[in-house]
C-alpha cells in the first residue's frame, strides 16, 4: 500500500504525474500562500468558471460537480447573479445604517423558522456565527461546558477551531469540551449525553452548549432517525444547557424534507447558525435565535460585523431563499434525494467492498464499511474519488476514518445527471478493484 496516498481527499505530490505547467502553478500557490491551504484531487484542478451543475477547468474540461453545497443553486444562478449585480452598483454599506430590504429580508428568513425564533443576527461565515452562538451560550448560562459530536467541524475561529475535533489532535481542544460518538438511537444520544455531563460534574464544570451539526455531516452524514436528538437536548437543557443546531451544512433545503436539519427533530433550538449556502457563493451568515437571549447578550455587549448583512449579502441572500421558494426546491430536493438513492444502490455491485449508503436529501454518504482499522477502506475511497475526477464528476470524502464518499449536488440536479454520476460511480468503483487486483497479483 502506498501510504502517501493514506491521506484524505487532498493533493499529495508524487502520487499522479503532472503536467510542468500545474506542477509550477502548485509551487507557486504554495510559495506564495503557505502550508495551511489544501488542494483536493491527486491531479488538482484549476477551475475558471461555474454554470449550474457544472465547473470548467482552464483547458475547458466540465465537471459535474456533485460536492459543492455553498453554489447549491448551481453556480453562478442568474437570479442570484444579477441580484448580486445590482446591488453592488446602487451601494455596498453595513448596518449601521438603516436599510428596509435587510429588515424585509428578516423577515421573510425568520418566517421560516418557528415563532419564538424571531431574532437574527448577520455575520459573514459560519465559523463567526457559532463563535458568537457560543458568547451567547456562555454569556446566558454563566458555564463553560460544550459538548459536540465525536468527529464534528464548526469552524476557524480560536474557540470554535478547539470545538472542531475534525482538525484533529494536532489542533488544541477546548478545555471544557466532550464529545459524543454520533447517535444510532434516541436512547443512545441520550446516554451519551449523560455520560458527558456526568464527566462534566466530575470536573465540576457546568453545561453551556450542546453544539450540533444536524446531518452529523463532517462524522460522516449521520441524518439517522427523526427525533433521535430529542431525549438528549432535553437532558442537556434540564441541566442548564442551551441547543446550538448548527446548520450551516444541513441548512436551506439540503436534507429536502424540511428547511433546516433540526427541523427533523421535535425540540426548538436556542440558537440556530446558517451559512455556506445562504448567498450561493457570496458570503453571508447568520444567528437566529430568542428575543430573550439575543436582548440580554446585546444588551451588554456591543456586536458589529463590518460585511457582515452588508447590502450585497442581503441582496444575494433574498434572492437565494426567493429561488428556493419559487422553484420548490425542497420539494425537487426530496424527489431527487429519492432517485439518487436509487441510483447510488443501482450503481453497488455485490463484487464491490461492503458498503452502507446514508442519504437525506440531497446529502449523501456511501461509506466501505471498515474490515480491520479502516485504512484499506480509507486508500479505496480515497482513489475512488480520483477515479471519478478523471471521469469529470467531483465528489469528496468524510467521516472518522475518511472511508466514506461524501455526495452533496446542487438542489437544482436533474435526473439525468443523477444517473450519469452514478455511471461514473460504478465504472469508477471498478477500475479501482481492477488496479487492486492487479497490484495483489
Ligand atoms: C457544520 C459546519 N459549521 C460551520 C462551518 C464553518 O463555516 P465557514 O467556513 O463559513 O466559517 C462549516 C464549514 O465547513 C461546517 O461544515
């Protein structure tokens, strides 16, 4: 096995041969933007322009792009675009001052969330909405315990980067933190829950947030049941604590029965954050929560974000939810979630390793179930999606052991392109048993 190829989905010099003039371009944007930054694909692509569901590359090559839930409209929507376009000619200004299309547009987002959710707060990124959730948290309990899901991403900030077990054990935790193992059942959640506050009492720590990304998205798309999250919220809440649904993944139709992951749940969140797919591209996030909460936080502290509802953002922002209501897409989101379900377990060949497919929506996860550590499974899902690379369909992969392919195309995705990904899925699949066998042999 080669072991440089181990990693997840990101470029690793050395693995594909590349072009002189890419091999350059890498060297170049490393030079210029550091270590942190990583490029996707064994042989990384330059993409120079986006239409609907697809990208093109500097040579011209499309790609079906079946990753990207920020463009979840398809990329470049017109609607969005000239949205986008006339707002920046008429003014870019912030919220200091005052503007009736960012309070109408408050209102229309509000209306989608329950009655007592009635108070919004912008920012630019999710990252900065689940810092200021948990300031909120902090502020409103006066504790500091926080508990996430085992393998969870939340975001870049210093605090939020500590709540990220994703980033791995290289990246500082927070010192009050737990996590617990993503749910299988409602009573599971709940004892883990449990568990984690009972660690918390031993440590004489007292319950803030319990933070959550709904689809279980970055562990690996974990939907599971509707109202599986309940007993747990309530425990965590009996005890103090508030419910911080993290939404910026699951968010704005993705999971197609409803508009937001919690949604799926019986239990009100205390605040919610959105992001990634709110301006289609341009950034725009948000904190919805409870007039008590947010007048007691605001109360005391000043909040201004300089972009953050910025008249552009806004602009973009109503045209993303006006396109979603218009055009049904929750609705389209189901039909299509059902039929790339169907499409995906078309696509699995019993010759193929053991998988499990977990879909909601138009979020999906084909997970090789783990034989030993994992890490055969890891190597394959890794080259599979190199495989469909080459074939033009973009995808990624997620989960614990990055066994899992991750699959999130546009809202907008038609059938046809559902099969031709699931074409490309399963030649893929079996171009890499072939080199399996091959390089066994
Ligand atoms: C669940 C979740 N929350 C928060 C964030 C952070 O959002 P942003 O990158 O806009 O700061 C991400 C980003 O991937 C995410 O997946």
């Amino acid at each position: 096995m080669n072991t440089l190829d181990l990693t997840p989905n990101r470029f690793v010099a050395g693995i594909e041969p590349l072009p002189k003039e890419l091999h350059d371009k890498i060297e170049r944007r490393e030079r210029l933007l550091g270590a942190s930054y990583r490029l996707m694909y064994h042989t990384p692509i330059e993409a120079v322009r986006g239409q609907g569901c697809t990208l093109i590359d500097n040579a011209g090559r499309t790609y079906l792009d079946f990753y990207n839930n920020v463009t979840s409209l398809g990329h470049c929507h017109p609607e969005v675009v000239s949205a986008i376009q006339r707002q920046v000619e008429t003014l870019a200004t912030n919220t200091r001052y005052l503007s009736e299309t960012a309070l109408d547009f408050a209102e229309k987002l509000l209306g989608e969330f329950h009655a007592d959710l009635d108070r919004i707060m912008f920012t630019c990124t999710g990252s900065e909405a689940n810092d200021l959730a948990m300031r909120i948290a902090f502020k409103h309990t006066g504790a500091t315990g926080v508990i996430v899901s085992e393998h969870s991403y939340h975001g870049t900030t210093h605090l939020i980067s500590s709540c990220s077990p994703n980033l791995g054990a290289a990246v500082q935790r927070y010192s009050h933190l737990e996590t617990v193992p993503v749910p299988q059942t409602a009573l599971g959640f709940e004892q883990s829950v449990a568990q984690a506050l009972a660690r918390f009492e031993s440590r004489k720590i007292k319950p803030a947030a319990l933070l959550i990304d709904t689809a279980f998205t970055s562990d690996g798309v974990f939907p599971g049941m509707p109202g599986m999250l309940d007993a747990g919220i309530d425990l965590f809440r009996s005890q103090g604590g508030l419910y911080i649904a993290d939404e910026v993944q699951p968010g704005f139709a993705r999971t197609g029965d409803t508009m937001w992951g919690f949604a799926r749940h019986f239990s009100v969140p205390d605040l919610v954050t959105l992001g990634k797919p709110m301006g289609n591209g341009y950034p725009i996030a948000a904190l919805v929560s409870r007039r008590e909460l947010l007048d007691a936080f605001g109360s005391s502290a000043r909040y201004f974000n300089t972009f953050g509802g910025n008249n552009v953002a806004i602009a973009a922002a109503d045209a993303v939810l006006r396109v979603i209501r218009e055009h049904e897409l929750l609705a389209r989101c189901s039909t299509a979630g059902t039929k790339l379900r169907s499409a995906i377990e078309a696509a699995v060949s019993p010759d193929w390793p053991q998988t499990e497919l977990r879909q909601q929506g138009l979020m999906a996860a084909l997970e090789f179930i783990p034989t030993q550590d994992g890490l055969n499974e890891r190597l394959f899902a890794n080259r599979v999606v190199n495989a469909m690379r080459h074939r033009g369909v973009l995808i990624s992969t997620t989960g614990k052991l990055d066994n899992c392919l991750k699959i999130r195309p546009p809202l907008i995705i038609s059938d046809t392109e559902i099969e031709k990904f699931a074409d490309a899925l399963n030649i893929s699949v079996r171009d890499c048993l072939n080199d399996r066998s091959q390089n066994d042999g």
